[in-house]
C-alpha cells in the first residue's frame, strides 16, 4: 500500500482508500494516478504517460486532462494550490506529495468485523461496481452472515444471458473479500465436449483453494480426508501411506470440505449450471442436503430459459427449494434508470445525449450485455462521438433517433453477428479459432489452427484486447519448450457461441486437427498430460481412431496416478467412440478397451472394499 495524506492506494486490489474508507475509481483513472504515485517526484510529460497506459495505441492527449480533473476531485485537490498533481503547462505532471510504503489498509478492517454477525457496514462501503443490483447484494450478504455462523447457505442466481449473473457474483465476492475476509473458488460449467469431463467445475474449484493462502490446509486436509480428490487435481498426498486410489466419492469432499471451512468462511461458485455434468449436480446436491456446521455459501448461476424440460439442474433447485435448502435470486432486467446509470458510467458522462438512454432501454429490453452492445455499437458507427469545447470533453449523438434505430438489430445473437462483421478477416479468423477452445484460448493455440507464426499472433491477440472490449488477457503459461504463452478470454460465452457457429463443420474440424497435433508437437514424451485435452480436439474434429488413441493416453496416465475412477471413465468414453468406426475395426477396438475397462473396474472394486474395511476398522 502506497500512503500519501490522509489516502491510501492499494495496488495490489487496485483500490483507493481515503482513511478507511474505499473510493471508486474506475481503471484508467487508477492507472494514471498509479503511474504517477510510482514515479512521485518527477515530471512526467504527457507522451510518457500516454506511452505508459496506451503502449501502440494513439489516444488524444486530451484524454488526460479528463482524467486529472476526475482524479483532483476524487483526491480533493486545488489544480492552482495543489497538495498532490502538479500540473506543469505544456509538459505534464508531477505526484508531488510525499509518499510512503505501508501494510495493508484493508487488513486491520477485516479483522475489526465482529463475526458471526459480520456486520457489514452500511458506511465506508465500497460502491456497487455495478447498477441496480443493491437488493441483491444485501441479500447475498445476509446469505453471508448465516454462513459465517455456520449455518451452510446454497443461493440459485439466475436469469437470461448477460443479465449479469456473473456480474453480480463477481461484485460480491469482491465486496465479501475485503469486507469479512472471506475467501472464494470458483468452477466454471463449460459448453460442449469439454464439459462431458466428470466434476470439471468442482476439480477448477478445488485447484483454486489449494492453490490459495490457504492452500496448504486444504491439500492436508485433502489428502487425510478425500485423497481421490486430491489426487484428481495432480496434487500428490504428502506423507499419506493411503494410495490415491478409489473413486472421487461426493460424501468424502463434502467431509473435507467442512474441515477446511471451520475457521475460513467460503464462497465456493458454480457458473452455469446448464452446461454441469451429473457428478457436479449431485455434489451440489450432496453438499446443500447435510447439516453439520459448514461456513460455506455456496452460489450456483444458470440460464433457466437454456434448460430442456427435464434438465436434472432444475429438478436439483426445484426440490431444495421445496424442502428450504435453498435461494433463488431471479435477476430482473434493468429499469430504464438502471440503463441511463449504466450508459453514464461507461461513457464517464453525467448527462447522456437526450434520449439515449430511453433508446438503449428499449432496444436492449433492459439486457445490460445487449445495452453495452449497443453503446459499442453506436460509438463504432459515429452516431456518438466524443466532442471537445475548451477544456471539457462530451459524447453527444450525431443522428436522430430514427437514424439510430435501423442501424441496431433486434437480437442480441444478431448484434454480435454485426460486430464481427465489422472485423478484419485475420480478426475474425484469431476469434474463431478462439472459440474452438473450452474456455480459456492461448495465443499458440490460434497460431496453430491458423497456421501462423505464434509470435505474430500473440501480437494480434494482444491488439484484439485493445480494440475490443470483448476479449480480455486472462494470463500466461510457460510451455514445455520454456517459451511463453499469454492466454484469453472471450468477456461473454455468447461471443464464443456466434463465433464458434459462423465456422463450417468440415473447418472447425481442420482447425482442431491442427491444435491437437500441435498440443502433442509441445508436449511431445509427456502426452499423458494434454491427452484429455488432445482426445477432446480429435473427437471434435470427427477424427475417431486419433480420438480413441489420446483417450487411451489419458487413460493410462491415470492409471499411473492411480486415478482409476478417471481411467474407468476415459475407458468408457472410448467405448463409445467406437460406434463411429467402422464395422471390423470398431468391434477389434471395442473388444480390446472392453478387456482393458474390465480389469480397470476390478482394481476400483478392490480399491473400494479396501477403503470401507479400513475406514469400518477406523
Ligand atoms: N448491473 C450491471 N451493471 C453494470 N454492468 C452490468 C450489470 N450486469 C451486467 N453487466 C455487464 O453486462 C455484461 C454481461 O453480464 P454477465 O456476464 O454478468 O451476464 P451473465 O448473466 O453472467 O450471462 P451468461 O448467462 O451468458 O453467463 C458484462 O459486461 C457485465 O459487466
Ligand atoms: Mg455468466
């Protein structure tokens, strides 16, 4: 934490206290004042800092006096007496204040909360980083109290796509961080092949908490209490006697799970249950049915209008419900208020051009996804444009409503559609090629299904991030060869979607040939650990015999891991695969892994009984 006066910047949470209080500030704001604190003392002209914030992007210089003028007020300083930003005419700025290096303003007010009752204050709270949704806040908040006095607490939040489930979520998980020290994992249900992988989400949370402060607690704990579990994240059992072995039983993490939770409040996450496995659904199940202590909240979000008829997730929410094991949060669509604060906070902009807001309420239906869409669009297509009289800069609308109104499609999906065709064919190929991938998409993933120079396209994916909002920099992995790769995300899944469909069949499959041959290029002595991964590309690509050859892989990597109940399910999945070939060479196939699954399913057996007689002698 950097202390200057009576303020405090936390650069760690990108925050801004003033005393103990939070102060909003919106990124790029944050970042200027950020890189002037770190360079206190010195000029810094305005080609510095615009190189700084906007490395190979022009930005009118102008932009920066905005931004001073928003952080003078926010800091209360005087441009003609300043106490912080010195402005020096024609050249730049200088943090003038003395600034000191100090501990953690949030941690000592954290701690002062009272708990169980976590009193979370109504004062000194940092402002809702999104609109319209404090009902919901403070009702999740309640949910967090009771979790803290260790009553378990399991929450539905649900709505249409980009209403802003995960938007709500995030903005509370935030707020719990640094209000109560709570601390949370989350596990993402993923669309399509990926997703047919066994308690995917649970496995992506589990990772999270051992890999957190606390990791370490939960790795013991783990491996004393649920070790299949443990060993299904790769993690070893230290010091544990036991083999690994043995199914990942749901009771066996639930026990462990409550362990971990004793003196740690929890906020475990499952996004979009519409696309959960059954294994997940009947852990949730498992976890939200017991009664012992548990400070756990545990929220679950999903698109009810994706669900068929006879979705297993509806029938999970529907009987909790009835029996009181649960909440749901159902998130209505904004109120036109709602829209115009949302517009004036991404415009940065008080007061909108007269009849905006009403115009992107309506088109939008109060969707703030499909608003925000809008607005880009709008912006794109010079019907808003940014006008500068003296020293103040405005949006003002260029054309009549009218005018506004052809241009706009009715649909969300459509929308997206008209967004991407406004995109370069080499874009538009880096997307699509995105979309192949789960979740995440690495720059070298790209470069292969395009057959690309890897470093030409970490360019370009690093480019896309600058010019369009909905592609975001998720992080780096280092490759086995020691090269790095930076990797990301689409900022909504429905952008993946439109993507994923504007593809033919037969050039997807080209693509995820391309990106499993690669996979086993770079991992290549090491297979076993992307073979999951590589089987996923082939069975997509329709390539069956490669498919069933990487699940073999991977089925005998878990076994060397001891993971038996992991190697039964690749063993089965390949069965299945076998349908696709054909007649002769699917029935020689489907004979071997039957034989192999046998024997896979004996050992599990074996494991089984073993761990019920010692747990029974226990
Ligand atoms: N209340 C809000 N205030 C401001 N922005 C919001 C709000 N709700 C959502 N958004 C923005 O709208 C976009 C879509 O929201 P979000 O991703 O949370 O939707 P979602 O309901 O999780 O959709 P999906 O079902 O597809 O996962 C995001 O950019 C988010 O930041
Ligand atoms: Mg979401």
């Amino acid at each position: 934490m950097k202390q200057f006066g009576e303020f405090g910047l936390d650069t760690l949470n990108e925050c801004l206290w003033r005393s103990d209080k939070p102060i909003a500030l919106p990124p790029k704001p944050f970042a200027v004042l950020r890189y002037l604190v770190e360079h206190s003392g010195r000029l810094i002209t305005h080609d510095e800092l615009l190189e700084a914030l906007w490395p190979e992007t022009y930005v009118q210089p102008q932009v920066l006096r905005t931004y001073m003028l928003e952080l003078r007020k926010v800091l209360r300083d005087d441009a003609g007496q300043p106490r912080y930003i010195q402005t020096l005419p024609k050249r730049g700025y200088r943090f003038i204040a003395p600034v000191m290096e100090s501990a953690n303003l949030a941690e000592p007010i954290a701690k002062s909360i009272s708990e169980p009752a976590l009193q979370v204050a109504a004062q000194g709270e940092a402002p809702n980083p999104i609109v319209n949704r404090d009902e919901e806040i403070t009702s999740l908040k309640s949910q967090l109290e009771l979790a803290a006095s260790g009553q378990r607490q399991v929450v539905f939040v649900t709505g249409e796509a980009g209403i802003g489930k995960t938007a709500l979520v995030d903005a509370f998980c935030g707020q719990a961080a640094s209000r109560c020290a709570a601390s949370s994992a989350r596990g993402q249900c993923v669309e399509g092949f990926g997703g047919k992988e066994e308690y995917y989400p649970v496995t992506e949370a589990l990772r999270q908490i051992c890999a957190s402060p606390e990791g370490d607690k939960a790795c013991r704990v783990l491996a004393r209490i649920a070790p299949a579990w443990l060993a299904a994240i790769g993690r070893e059992s230290i010091g544990s006697t036991q083999p690994a072995a043995g199914s990942r039983m749901p009771g066996d993490l639930c026990a462990a799970l409550e362990e971990m939770v004793a003196d740690q409040l929890l906020i475990l996450v499952f996004e979009d249950l519409q696309w959960a496995d059954d294994a997940t659904l009947h852990l949730i199940s498992a976890l939200a049915r017991r009664r012992t202590h548990a400070r756990l909240l545990l929220i679950a979000t999903y698109r009810p209008q994706d669900f068929a008829t006879d979705h297993p997730a509806k029938g999970l929410k529907q009987d909790l419900r009835m029996r009181r094991l649960c909440a749901e949060i159902a998130l209505a669509p904004l109120a036109r208020a709602a829209v115009r604060e949302l517009l004036s906070r991404e415009l940065r902009q008080e007061e909108l051009p007269p009849g905006l807001a009403g115009f992107v309420h309506r088109r939008s239906e109060g969707n703030p996804l499909f608003a925000i869409a809008i607005l880009e669009h709008l912006m794109a297509q010079d019907f808003l444009v940014r006008e500068e009289t003296g020293s103040v800069a405005r949006w003002v609308q260029t054309a009549p409503d009218k005018e506004m109104e052809a241009s706009v499609p009715e649909g969300l999906a459509q929308m997206i559609e008209l967004q991407l065709a406004r995109l370069e064919e080499q874009e538009l190929s880096i997307l699509e090629a995105g979309s192949l991938m789960s979740v995440a998409f690495p720059s070298w993933a790209v470069a292969a299904a395009l057959q690309r120079d890897p470093d030409e396209m970490e360019e370009a994916c690093q480019n896309l991030t600058r010019r369009l909002y909905f592609v975001e920099r998720a992080g780096e992995d280092e490759l086995p060869d020691g090269t790095r790769s930076t990797f990301y995300v689409f900022a909504h899944g429905l952008y993946r979607e439109v993507l994923w469909r504007k593809q033919t069949e037969a050039r997807r499959a080209r693509r995820h040939t391309r990106i499993a041959e690669r996979l086993a290029e770079l991992f290549a002595g090491r297979e076993g650990t992307v073979a999951r991964e590589t089987a996923m590309h082939y069975e997509a690509a329709g390539n069956w015999q490669r498919a069933l050859s990487a699940l073999r892989t991977a089925a005998r990597h878990a076994l060397d891991r001891q993971a038996l109940a992991e190697a039964a399910e690749l063993l089965e999945r390949a069965l299945r695969l076998t349908e696709n070939l054909r007649e002769s060479e699917g029935e020689v196939a489907a004979c071997e892994l039957s034989r192999d699954l046998e024997s896979v399913r004996q050992a599990l057996n074996q494991a089984q009984e073993y761990e019920h007689t010692t747990s029974g002698k226990a």
